[in-house]
C-alpha cells in the first residue's frame, strides 16, 4: 500500500505539487482590521521552492532568478525560526521591520518578499503564456512576461544580465515535456497550468495589498 502511494506521489509534476500545496493555503484577513491579516509563511517558502524547480527546466537562463529565490527563502526561514509562533505570520515579519526602520534595507526580510511576490507573478504570468500560446516561441514568452513582472523593478545591471540569458531559454516542447509528466497531453498540462493560476492569482492580490501598506510596493534592484 505504502509503495502504491509512494509510486504515486513520484509521478506528479511539480505542477500538481504546487496544486497541492495552494489548495491548502489560507489568509484570514479580519474585515474591521486589515492590520490583523494573517499570511501563512511555510506554505509560501514551500510553494517558492517548487517555483525553483519550474525555473530549473528552463535552464541556465534562469540561474540568477534561481539564486535569488533560494536565498529570499532563506532569509525568511531564518527569521522564523527565531521565533516561529510569531513569525508563522509574513505579516509580523514586515511589522518587525518597518518598526525597526529596516525594511528597505538591501537584505532585509520586507525585500526578500516582495521578490518572492515579484517571482511568483513572473512564474504563474509566463505559465499562462505558454499555456495559451504553444506557437509562440519560448524565448519571446519569457520576454514578454519578464517585461511586465520583473524588468519595472530592475536596474540597468538586472535588466542586462537577463538579456544575455535570453538566449539560453529552450524550445516549448521541451519545457514543456520538463515540467509536464511524459504521459500526459498537453491537455492536461493546460488544466494544471489553468488550476495552479486561479489559486495563485487572489493569494498575490492579497500579498501585493499587504506590501502596498507597508510602502514596499515599488522597490527596485541595481
């Protein structure tokens, strides 16, 4: 029975994984105090960890983007394992800091958010794009999402790194064949992209709300 269920789990994509594991994400947000919103924080670092697996199958044209992540990631665990009945709450965290005057600061935990948020938009906008248009070249997808999700906050340095990577981003067959089980059609992988953007979507709105409060909303990078 364990070994059933074990050959199971091996066949999901991380796709259906990060189903999984949004299905079960949930923000309380009090209606009389938006003070007292309530942003689950491990789910969130478990669900950027599997972004870091998607941007693996694309390839060395992500290995910036990848780096960046993993280290935001682990900013954020580190805070939490101070003290992790308060800082369970991303909202905390933010609190802690902008009481500190810290926030802003090139590494503090207020910034590893908000390009964690910035990440995910990314992910999810470039998923959609593949999803609804297959013809279109890999390359030119990647652009196009980069332009609306990340490059507003890069600096000329960013900006001309990704440019350079460009040309390392793989056909659509075979991201898509990496990131879908080899078994499933493209169908299916439609479905899952579809699935994994409506539960995506309103948890950044939420997100994006939150650093709006606490003026992060427009950070930028070198």
């Amino acid at each position: 029975m364990k070994r059933k269920r074990y050959e199971m789990e091996k066949k999901k994509t991380e796709l259906q994984i990060a189903i999984e594991e949004l299905s079960l994400f949930i923000i309380t947000k009090p209606a009389d105090n938006t003070q007292a919103t309530h942003i689950p924080l491990r789910p969130l670092l478990s669900f950027c960890n599997l972004i870091i697996q998607v941007l693996d199958k694309i390839g060395p044209t992500m290995a910036v983007l990848r780096q960046d992540i993993d280290q935001n990631i682990q900013r954020l665990e580190k805070v939490c394992e101070t003290d992790s009945c308060v800082y369970s709450n991303l909202v905390e965290i933010l609190k802690k800091e902008k009481e500190e005057g810290t926030s802003k600061m090139v590494a503090s935990c207020s910034r590893a958010l908000f390009w964690l948020t910035r990440t995910m938009d990314f992910t999810s906008g470039l998923l959609r794009l593949l999803s609804k248009e297959m013809s279109s070249k890999m390359e030119e997808l990647v652009e196009e999402c980069y332009m609306t999700t990340l490059k507003p906050h890069h600096g000329w340095i960013a900006s001309a790194a990704f440019k350079v990577c460009l040309r390392l981003v793989p056909d659509n067959k075979t991201f898509m064949d990496a990131i879908g089980a080899r078994d499933e059609s493209y169908d299916t992988l439609r479905e899952d992209i579809d699935t994994l953007s409506s539960l995506l979507t309103p948890i950044l709105k939420e997100i994006y709300f939150v650093l709006e409060q606490y003026g992060l909303s427009r950070l930028r990078s070198m």
